[in-house]
C-alpha cells in the first residue's frame, strides 16, 4: 500500500506576515511545498492531502494543485473552529482552531493508509522523506509503531532570530522517550541558547535531535487523537488560547505504552520561512541543490 503525504498548511504566518505556503522560492516561482511533494512522489508516495482553510483554497489550487501531475490524487480537508468531537460551547474570544492535534484529525475521513505528515512551509531535504519512506514500508503491519524524522538541531536555526523546537529524548534502541519543548533557541556568536521556564539562558550544543513535526503514523493513530482531543477539549475548552498539538498526544501515547515511535535520523538541513528575512536565504540554498543535481531546472515538465 503506497502512503499518503499529508501537509499542513492552514497557518497564516504571522512573524512572516503573509501566505508564506505559497511563497515562490525555485527558479520558475515554486514554493517550499511544491518540492515537498515532488520529493514524497519519487520516494512512492501517490496521495497528496492537504489541510488547509477555506478562504486560500482558490490560492491552493491556482499556485500548487495546477502545476502537478495529473496523475497525482489531491484531496483538500478543512480546519474548522467548530469541527470537534463533542458538544462544548466555545468562547467567542477564540478565532483560531486548536492546533496542530486539531489539523491531523480533520484528515480523518480522508486517510485509510500510512502516512506522513509535514509543513506546508518547511523544507526537509530530499534525505528525509527516502527514510520516512523505508520506515512506513517497513512498520506497515504494525499500527502502534509510529516515526519520527530527526533532526541534528545546528541544521534547523535561523539566522534571523530565534525558533523554537521539540528536543527529542531517544532511548538506546533509537525510540522516542519524550519531546521537550524549548522555545526562543538562538544562535549567536558561534553559540546556541534556549530560554529555560525561570527566564535564564542555558547552552544547547547543536547535536541535539529534534522534531520538525516530520511524524509517520498508521491510520489507527486518529482514534487517539480523538480521544485526547475529547479529554482536552472538557479541560480546556473555555481557555481561547488553549492549543492540543501532535507532540502531546505522541507524548502520552509513548508514556501508557500504547505505542512505540522510532526516530530515524536525517543528515539533511532544514530551511523555513520563519521570518521575511529567511526568504531570498531559501532561494539561494535551493539554488545550491539545483546546481549540485537534487532537483531539475523545472520540477514538472
């Protein structure tokens, strides 16, 4: 069974101030997402989901759907606000959906085969979705063995000002134990630092593996979510600013052994559009790889 690349791409970017999916960055006007999907293609991938919301489909379709294969199955699903599993009264204060926990349920209804999960505005690096395709090949009769793409963290920062990351905890075997959140990591003076919870700085040294939410899962993994999100949403549901993403769920799941979640390794380097800045930094790093071979000219002739 060929797996399915499900892209999240229903954020507006505020740090970047604009549709950064749809961003061009190749040569011929491509966006980051348009080599995510050409990478996931020739590694045997055939179906492309993406969630998105509403009001960008026209941009979707216009920019990315009509400069693919016709060959290629494309699906859209929607984030709505309201789309949630049990009847609670949300606050009117709340604008946004619920997070990234929220956008992999609303695939649901679209997805009966393994897949793999992405950002819309991330780029992985053709490496990463090789491995991720050897692992889903691998791990496609057991359904409570789950992936993880991990990254080298030096190969993930900005020049531009700080991220923040899932600093992953692996055990000897190569599982996932737990993801740590750090926020606001910066590089500076050959240096990396995170802000700890008290506020003070603490040294990361670089080779720390990371999440870029890059997660293979089976089709069992909705029924997970959905459950937490139900037990979220009874807890939480008052709160306006309240997000239930993916690391949690993955988290909880990893702590009552319900399953396991393998962390294959990319030498790859990651690039976004985190800030305005990092843009003409990503066109010429997608030159570089042009010019070394990894992609054509033209990606679709």
């Amino acid at each position: 069974m060929k797996p399915t690349l499900l892209i999240l791409a229903a954020g507006m970017g505020s740090r970047y101030g604009g549709i950064k999916q749809i961003t061009p960055i190749g040569p011929n006007g491509e966006p980051i997402i348009q080599y995510s999907i050409f990478d996931a293609i020739r590694n045997g991938f055939d179906k492309i989901v993406f969630i998105i919301r509403k009001e960008i489909e026209n941009d979707f379709r216009e920019t990315i759907v009509s400069r693919l294969p016709e060959n290629i199955n494309v699906e859209f699903v929607y984030q709505e606000l309201t789309d949630i599993p049990i009847d609670v009264e949300i606050p009117s204060e709340r604008k946004k959906p619920w997070g990234t926990g929220h956008a992999l349920l609303a695939a649901r209804n679209a997805i009966n085969e393994p897949f793999l999960i992405i950002n819309a505005d991330d780029f992985y690096g053709a490496d990463s979705y090789k491995i991720a395709a050897e692992f889903l090949r691998e791990a496609e009769n057991s359904e409570n063995l789950y992936g993880l793409i991990g990254y080298k963290l030096i190969n993930t920062l900005s020049d531009f000002g700080s991220v923040s990351r899932g600093v992953c905890e692996i055990d000897d075997e190569g599982y996932l134990q737990s993801v740590v959140e750090r926020t606001e990591i910066v590089k500076e003076n050959g240096s990396i630092k995170y802000k700890d919870e008290n506020g003070e700085w603490q040294s990361l040294t670089g080779e720390e593996i990371v999440s870029m939410n890059m997660f293979a899962f089976t089709p069992k993994v909705f029924q997970y979510f959905n459950d937490y999100f139900i037990a979220f949403l009874k807890e939480n549901a008052q709160n306006p600013k309240a997000e239930f993403y993916i690391p949690f769920v993955v988290n909880e799941l990893i702590k009552n052994g319900t399953a396991k979640v393998k962390v294959p390794q990319t030498s790859a380097e990651w690039f976004g559009l985190t800030y305005k800045e990092d843009t003409e930094l990503a066109r010429a790093k997608m030159r570089e790889l042009i010019e070394e071979g990894i992609y054509p000219e033209k990606l679709w002739t």
